[in-house]
C-alpha cells in the first residue's frame, strides 16, 4: 500500500493539480505572463488545472498497461563520434534525440536515467534502455530544455554531460524561469533562457523557443513557475521543429504562420490515454499529423512513446499504429511523418 501511494504522489507531480486559480497576465507583460509564472495562450484557464481528486480518481482506476518488447538497433558509435559532415537524426528514446548537422551535435530533452521521477524507487520506470550512453556520445554542442517534467529534464544525466564535457560544457537552452534549477546544481555556466517568440544566435544558427500548450512543474508548490516551449532551429540551409511535450492548440498554425515550413519536425505520438485526463497536454497521434500539417513540415518523426512503462493509459505499440492510420486517411505520402526504432540513424 506504501508504493502505492508513494507511487501515486509521484504522479501528482506530472499531473497539473492545484486548487488556486490561474491569474491573470499582468500589465505590461506578454499575455502568457501570469502574476506567479506563465499559462497558454489557447487553454481556458480553467482548465490549466485538475483537482487532486482527479488525479487519484485517474491512478486508482487505470488500467495497466501490458509491456511488450520492441525491437532496438545499436548505433554506430565511431561514426557518431566522428561524424562532422553527413546529416544525422539519432533516436535515443522518449524526446531525446542526437541530431548532427554541419558538424554540430545537437541533444534534445536528454533523459538517460532509469525512471522518470524524483526518486530512484518509484514513478514511471524506462522500459528501453537510452541506445547511447552519456559515455559514448560524441561532444554536444548544444541541448535544448522543453520543460521541467522528470522525464524530459533529468538532474543526473545534465549534470554527467557537464562532467564529461567540463572544459567545453554545451549550451543549454531552456524556458524562461529555468536557469536558476541549472545553477542550483551547479551548471553556472552556458545556460541561456529564452521567453515565447525569443531568439539565440550562435554565428549562423539561431534558436528560437515557440510556445506550445503544456505546463511545468517540478515539486509539490511550483505548479506553471516557470515556462515550457517548443524549439525551432535555423542552421545554413536547414530548419527544425522540435515540439517537446504538447496538447493540441492553434500555437501550430501560428508557427507555421512564422516561419513557413519545416524540414525536419520531431512530434510528440505517445501519452494521450485516457483523453479526459491527458488530451489538453498531451496530442494523439491524429492531432500530432495535424501538428504535422500546421507547421508545414516536409518530414516529421514521432517521439515521446514506447519508452517509460505506465507512464499513461494506451497499449504501448498503439500510437505507432494510430499514427500510420492517420497519415493514411490524410493522404500523406507514408514517409512523410514516420518513427525510428530505438537506436536507429537516420541519414540524410
């Protein structure tokens, strides 16, 4: 009973409840801007939030999920290392992914641990190994933060991609709000925050963190204290689109509206189950091909399924199969939006 109800708390800490109402944005300020941290730009307030009662009501009712095995590949480790001219997109499991363009090595929400959750004996457990460990990646350049949930933001894995690398450490870029988590465990150097619609620039490339419908939260009272965004990045001749952790919302059009296309698009598939509980803060497979279409991406990869272990309530190989469904009843061509297995590169 003890685990049960560890377990349960959590999960809390995932599941966005609180019973104060979210104020306002304050004068002066962009509209998402709240008088104690930040809320969507299409999400009634209202339903920025759930009572704990419906959290428990989702833990103590769910039904569990069956683990089945997916099929791996082991990346090629030397190539990685080495690699400084061909375009590749490595997925490392979850959100994380290893993305190498014109010599730069770019690491999106690096989880590498074996839960996601603050502690080491409970909470949603990684059921795939990450295909590459801190050990065997080649020297980042830059990580992108979307937010602070466990499994997209993990203390041990930052702080041993800053060990590894401590004479040239990467570039973090993070909502704004989120430095001071990174310089609390010691990361005080190279950590940038950026607000919606705000830009970094280093020599030809510029990053840029778009608003998605999510929210944050990292204990038990820090409920939305700070943002959670979506990146787009603009290197020589190419553009990505990595969405982080998102419901559906128009935020999608506006971005497509920014920037006009994308050739690459990293989209979340997985966590949607049930749809009363999950569906304004996490997209289904069909939504995700919306997402697909509004930003006008020319390929899309799903990401954020098949990883951690009761993490939500849909079968585990079900948003694989939903996402072919949906790209097929929109009459996209089958490559246009596809998944990796875990470990596989692709090259471009």
């Amino acid at each position: 009973m003890f685990h049960r109800v560890l377990a349960c708390i959590t999960l809390c800490i995932f599941a966005n409840y609180t019973s104060l109402p979210q104020l306002l944005g304050q004068k002066g300020k962009p509209s998402h801007h709240t008088k104690g941290g930040f809320k969507n730009n299409y999400l009634p307030k209202e339903q920025m939030s759930k009572s704990l009662g419906t959290v428990f009501k989702w833990r103590f009712t769910r039904d569990s999920q069956k683990a089945i095995k997916f099929d791996t590949l082991s990346p090629d480790l030397i190539f990685l290392k080495n690699n400084r001219t061909e375009e590749t997109l490595t997925w490392i499991g979850h959100s994380t992914f290893l993305w190498q363009y014109r010599g730069v090595n770019v690491l999106t929400d690096p989880h590498l641990t074996s839960r996601a959750s603050p502690v080491s004996f409970a909470g949603p457990k990684r059921m795939v190994p990450p295909a590459i460990s801190i050990d065997d990646f080649p020297p980042i350049d830059v990580v992108v933060i979307s937010h602070n949930h466990y499994d997209h933001l993990d203390k041990k894995t930052i702080l041993g991609l800053v060990k590894k690398q401590k004479a040239t450490p990467p570039l973090f870029l993070v909502p704004l709000g989120m430095k001071s988590w990174f310089e609390d465990i010691g990361v005080k150097r190279k950590v940038v925050e950026l607000d919606w619609w705000q830009n970094h620039q280093v020599g030809e490339w510029k990053y840029h963190a778009v608003p998605v419908q999510h929210w944050s939260r990292r204990g038990l009272g820090d409920t939305n204290e700070v943002l959670w965004a979506g990146w787009v990045i603009e290197a020589p001749g190419k553009r990505l689109f990595f969405a982080g952790d998102t419901g559906y919302s128009k935020d999608f059009q506006d971005i497509g509206h920014r920037f006009g296309s994308m050739d690459l698009s990293l989209i979340p598939i997985g966590a949607y189950a049930p749809r009363w509980f999950m569906k304004d803060m996490h997209c289904n497979p069909e939504e995700a091909v919306q997402i697909h279409l509004d930003v006008n991406s020319h390929l899309s990869v799903g990401m954020h399924w098949a990883t951690f272990f009761n993490l939500t309530d849909e079968p585990l190989e079900e948003p694989q199969k939903r996402l072919r469904e949906a790209v097929r009843k929109r009459n996209l061509t089958e490559g246009s939006f596809l998944t990796l297995k875990h470990g596989e590169t692709m090259k471009f």
